[in-house]
C-alpha cells in the first residue's frame, strides 16, 4: 500500500463535518432567541417609542417577524404597541411627515 492508499484510508474515517451537515445543523450557527424572552419581557410597552423605532422602517411599516427574528406572542403584542403609539402620536402614521 503507497503512501497515497493510506492517506485516502485516513481521510475518510470518521469526518465530523459531514456528519454535522447530516444532522441538520447549519453550519454551527445557532437559532437567534427573541430578544423579548430573553430580556423576560411579557408584554411590549406602548410608551417605550424609543423601543418600538426600532421594529418600524422608513415608511413607517412594522418590521416582520423574519427580520426581527421576535416571537408570534410578541409579534402580536409589538403589533398592537406600535398601533397604540401611533394613535398617540408618539410614532409617525407613515415616514413622510414633514418636520416644520
């Protein structure tokens, strides 16, 4: 057996990265947590603004879950904070009000 044989024999044992893709995981990347429940937050505050800036875009539309990664239960209760605020006018309707 050539030095090529045995290291062809050596290479194909036991390969952990390949059995890690087989496993489901995605290249060791981990799930990202819903930033609520991991802070414990029960519900979202309607009068935190500063807050819910953050899960409004540019136009004024509420961010989706896909991009905020937050949970259904907070997603709904983020929802509802964000209508509450704009009703209060402590957010924007839409991003093209004028400062004036």
């Amino acid at each position: 057996m050539s030095d090529l044989d045995t290291q062809y024999t050596d290479d194909i044992g036991g390969d952990e990265e390949q059995s890690d893709r087989r496993s489901g995981r995605r290249g060791g990347r981990r799930r990202r947590v819903c930033p609520f429940c991991g802070d414990k937050i029960r519900e979202v505050d309607y009068k935190d603004a500063d807050l819910l800036r953050r899960y409004v875009n540019e136009e004024g539309k509420i961010r989706p879950r896909r991009q905020t990664n937050v949970c259904a239960r907070h997603q709904r209760s983020l929802a509802q904070a964000v209508k509450r605020a704009r009703h209060l006018a402590l957010l924007p309707f839409t991003g093209q009000h004028v400062h004036g």
